[in-house]
C-alpha cells in the first residue's frame, strides 16, 4: 500500500522554475518523484538521508558564519585604522 502525498506547491520564485518530467500525460516535478522514492524507502534509510541534510545544512551555515566574522573583522579593521595598505592590490594580478 503505498503512501499518499501532497504535491509540492510551486508558489515561491525558487521553486517556479522547478524542473518537471511527463509520464502518461501527467507532469511530475523532480521533487516530488523525489520525495516519492524518499517515501519508499526502510525507515533506517530515511533517518541517514535525514542526518546527512541536517548536517550538511549545519556545515553551510557554519561556513556562512565563518566568512561573516570574517568580513565583519576585515570591516571593522579597515575602519579603525589598522589597515593602511591598498586592499585593492590584494585582487590585482600584476600589482605595481
């Protein structure tokens, strides 16, 4: 017996674009054929593609965080006074 889903809702700009396949005349977005093989899947199974979404969030949010800090130092230098060289020769690739 197989679960029922809803479809996935395509009201925000990201998911608009979607991509979308055609079975027997009836349109099938890429997410929901996804979540559908998600569904079918042991409950084990289910549970290590969650944790490994979680964690992948927590690593990108980390990383967000770390340029933050980052450029939030880098800012707060450069408006202190600490920085008395031309930053923009950093980016240059023949500095003079």
């Amino acid at each position: 017996m197989s679960k029922k889903y809803k479809p996935l809702e395509t009201d925000s700009p990201s998911m608009a674009s979607e991509p979308t396949s055609t079975y027997n005349n009836q349109v099938i977005s890429t997410v929901d054929a996804l979540w559908v093989l998600i569904q079918g899947q042991t409950k084990a199974v289910r549970k290590a593609l969650t944790e490994r979404l979680l964690a992948d969030q927590e690593k990108a949010k980390t990383q967000r965080q770390m340029v933050k800090d980052s450029l939030t130092r880098a800012f707060d230098d450069l408006h202190s006074g600490k920085v008395h060289h031309d930053a923009r020769k950093l980016f240059m690739t023949n500095p003079r």
